[in-house]
C-alpha cells in the first residue's frame, strides 16, 4: 500500500501553513517593530523637550543673576559699565558653561538713572545655545555719578 499521492498533498498543506505562519510571524514582528519605533521616537521627543526647557530655565536664571551682579557692581563702583561674565559648569552645577554680558549705560532719557541688560547663553555655544534677556533701571541718589 502506497500513499503517494495523498501524501504529496498533506506536505503540500503542510509546506503552505508554514508559509502561512511565517508571514504571519513576519507581519507581526514588523508590527511590534513599529510599535516600538514609536515609543522610542515619543521618548526621544520628550527628552529633548526637558532639556530645552532645562536649558531655557537656567539661561533665565543666568540673567537675572547677570542683573543683580550688575546692581551690586553699580553700589560698588560707579564706574562700572558692564561685562562678560563666564560661569563654569562646575559653578551651575550642570553639563554646560553658561555667558552672560552686562551691559550699564545711562538712561538718555531719566538723568539720574542707569539702564542695565543682561543677556545670558546658555549653554555657551553658538549652536544649542538658549539666549534670555532681562533690563532694569537703577536709579541712583546723585546724576553726577553719571559722569
């Protein structure tokens, strides 16, 4: 007894369920690919967003530091009209050196007053830098400090 051609056609059906399961299988796994694509794309996204909004916090803080610095530079020295002022990462405590210029000049328009700005980077790099400004006016006891 032979079964020859019955048992052709059951590794027939056998051969196309295997093909059946491994697309399948292949369509599944390019599924679950996907799916992890995804979440890996919304984590990278949500990083980024931390940082720059790290980075956007400290550049503020940085330039607000920039005017108080300048306000009591002023109280000490009227001569003093501004700086660069260099902040080392160890100092913020971060990953990044931070910049600030201040600049201190008279306000053409309030004799008696100062005009302060700070600008801050943050980090000091000319690529991935955040930039706050922040002004203020000092208003001094006697205009002729201006001089």
């Amino acid at each position: 007894m032979t079964y020859s051609k019955g048992s052709s056609s059951i590794n027939r059906y056998a051969s196309e369920r295997r093909g059946v399961v491994l697309a399948v299988a292949l369509v599944f796994f390019l599924l679950c690919t996907a799916i992890l694509c995804t979440l890996l794309q919304g984590v990278i996204n949500h990083e980024r967003h931390v940082r720059d909004h790290r980075q956007l916090d400290q550049a503020r803080w940085l330039a607000d530091a920039g005017i108080d610095r300048a306000i009591a530079q002023v109280r000490q020295s009227d001569t003093y009209r501004g700086e660069t002022w260099k902040v080392s990462a160890d100092d913020l405590g971060g990953a990044a050196d931070g910049k600030v210029t201040i600049t201190v000049e008279p306000n053409d328009q309030q004799p008696g007053e100062l005009r302060v700005l700070a600008q801050a980077d943050y980090p000091d790099d000319d690529v991935h830098r955040v930039r706050q400004s922040r002004e203020t006016t000092i208003h001094l006891k006697s205009p002729e400090k201006l001089q």
